[in-house]
C-alpha cells in the first residue's frame, strides 16, 4: 500500500514539474525592449516547451557575452518552415528580440537572420498580436 501511495505522489510530482517550469511572455520578456544581435551560434536547443538558440555577441569593447534566445515550440517552428538543422552551431545570425525584464543576458527571439539572406519567423508569441 505504501509502494502504490508513494508512486501515485512521485507520478503527480513528475505531472506538476514541466507545467510550473513555463512561464508567459510578459512575466519574463519586456516588449519595450527589444535588441537586435549578430553573432555566431554556440549552442541549439531543439526541446520543448521551446527551442533555444545560444549566440556570442560582442559589445562596444570588444568583450563577448553568451546570449540565450527562446525560440516557439519545436512544433510550432516546424510548421513555419523550420528543421532541427535550419541553424548550425558556427553560422553567424542577427537575431531580433525582446530583451528579458531582468537586464540578463536572455531574450525572446523573433525572427532570425541567417548569413544566406534567409529570414525565419522564430515563434515570438506577439507576433500573434494585431
């Protein structure tokens, strides 16, 4: 009884982690401030509840900074065009955003520029807004 008591918790525990692990736009990205980054890509992340790509930017002194992008749902991005190899890690990309309320260095991505002139939609949920 105590097996099935402590298995039913740690299922309902498991349920309860990836729903309280998202979050909405407006709690983490600020709309009035939105950036615009070039750099080469790092890392891609294609997990859900979103995909994520990681860019070094370089400021106005030459120091490099480690930027994290959220991107839309894998699924989401694949209806729009997209494939798990549309960005590679060494390309150099601008990315337009909204820059996280906290100042770090995260943003909401909403579209992204690749070095052949190809523009992707990245899912940013205000581009749903009219």
């Amino acid at each position: 009884m105590k097996t099935r008591v402590l298995g039913l918790m740690l299922g309902l525990a498991a349920m309860v982690v990836p729903t309280l692990a998202h979050h909405s736009f407006a709690a983490e990205y600020d709309p009035k401030k939105p950036l615009t980054v070039t750099g080469p890509v790092t890392k891609v992340d294609w997990l859900n509840p979103h995909a994520r790509v990681y860019v070094d930017v370089k400021d106005d002194t030459g120091k490099v900074t480690n930027w994290e992008f959220e991107l839309g749902a894998p699924n989401s991005l694949i209806r729009g065009g997209w494939t798990r190899t549309s960005i590679k890690v060494g390309e150099i990309v601008t990315i337009e955003a909204y820059r996280a309320k906290d100042g770090s260095f995260l943003g909401n991505a909403r579209t992204i520029s690749l070095a052949d002139g190809r523009k992707l939609a990245a899912g940013s949920p205000l581009d749903n807004e009219k």
